[in-house]
C-alpha cells in the first residue's frame, strides 16, 4: 500500500486497516515461532504499510492543530 492510496482513506478507515496490520502480525509472528511462516518478507511489509499509515494519521493530527491555532 503506497502512501497516496492511505491517503485517499478517511482517518476511521485508516485506523481499522491499522487494527486488521496488527492482527494480521500477530498471527504471523505465531507461524514464524512454530516454522510455518512461508514469506518472511510479508512480515517487514505489513511492518512498513503501518508504520506509514501512523505517519500519514500523524500529519493530519498535526495540520488540524494548526488549523485550531494550537501549538506545533
């Protein structure tokens, strides 16, 4: 998932596409201790989509800060 299609995304959907990463890292960090894990690469995938989805979440909390006039 690029960034600009996490962009295109309301905030709430974000959030649940959050939720269901987490999930889905869970599961996959149980197949891997048990050796059954195939793509180890899916892993580190799902890590970075996250972690640019908290990013992008991030950014819009900060731009309506500024809208607010609340401190940077």
């Amino acid at each position: 998932m690029n960034a600009a299609e996490i962009r295109a995304m309301r905030s709430e959907e974000i959030r649940t596409k959050i939720d269901e990463a987490h999930q889905a890292l869970f599961k996959m960090r149980f197949q891997a201790a048990s050796g059954q894990l195939e793509d180890f690469n899916r892993v580190t995938q799902l890590r970075r989509d996250v972690a640019r989805m908290e990013t992008i979440l991030r950014e819009r909390e900060l731009a309506a800060q500024a809208v607010e006039g609340g401190k940077p």
